[in-house]
C-alpha cells in the first residue's frame, strides 16, 4: 500500500499520480489534501510519514509547490528517509543507496510526464541491500 499527500502547490500533480497508480494496478491511500484550497503542507506531511512508522503503508508520495517543505516535515519523524527527487537517476540511487521509503516531488518544479517517469522508477528499484548502504542508513537512526 502506498500513502500519498499533498498541500495546494502539489494537488494537481497528486491527481495525475492517482491516475498513474490506479492504471498500473497499484493500492494506495490519499491523505489529502482534497482540493486546491490553501493549505499547510506539514498536516500532510506527518499524515504519509505516520502512516509508514505505523505500518499502515510501505511507501509514500509527497507533493507540495517545491517539495521541500514537505520533505523535511516527513524526514523529522524516526523511521522516514524522505528523498526529494527531481530526475529518475535521483529516484533510482535513493532506493539502491539510502532504502528512501517517502518520495517528495515538487508540483511546480516537474511537469507530470517527468514525474510519473520518477515514480515509476522510485517504486520498481529495489534497496541494494549492500553492506556499506545498511552500515549507513544505520548510523543515520542512531
Ligand atoms: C505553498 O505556497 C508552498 O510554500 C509549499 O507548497 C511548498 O513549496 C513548501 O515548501
């Protein structure tokens, strides 16, 4: 199951992701926001997060206007490691290197086409599980 959230700057994004997702067949829930009213990207934030460190879902999507507000809020919580990602070769190391659980995107940096290409390589790289990558995530929960 994948959480996904957004604040105003990343809903029209978040609807064009929805659509992709339910194409390829994948299960997620929509934390909000609803509309394209202003919003704080924080609520939004903390929902996806929390969603994961209780283990309602395995991954999350976040977007806001740059998608960083909404990633720092995310990688405040014990557990996320929240990548903001622009380009695929980004989304791909952050799944073999550092096992990102949340991705961020930015609603007004990246067109829809790029995005769902960012996604789709975000959700199908598996985590490298090599030695020095485990070594490093752990020194970063310490
Ligand atoms: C909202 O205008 C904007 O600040 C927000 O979407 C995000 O870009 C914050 O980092």
């Amino acid at each position: 199951m994948i959480a996904i959230g957004c604040d105003h700057g990343g809903f029209e994004l978040k609807q064009e992701i929805m659509k992709h997702l339910k194409e390829r067949g994948l299960e997620f829930k929509d934390y909000g926001t609803y509309d394209t009213a202003s919003t704080d990207y924080p609520i939004y934030g903390k929902k996806v997060a929390k969603a994961i460190v209780d283990g309602e879902c395995e991954k999350g999507i976040l977007i806001c206007g740059t998608g960083i507000g909404i990633s720092i809020t995310a990688n405040k919580i014990k557990g996320i490691r929240c990548a903001l990602c622009t380009d695929c070769f980004m989304a791909e190391a952050t799944r073999l290197h550092n096992d990102a659980n949340v991705l961020a995107l930015g609603g007004r940096v990246v067109g829809a086409g790029l995005a769902l290409k960012i996604v789709d390589t975000f959700l199908d790289t598996p985590f490298s599980n090599d030695e020095r990558h485990i070594r490093r995530i752990s020194l970063i929960e310490e």
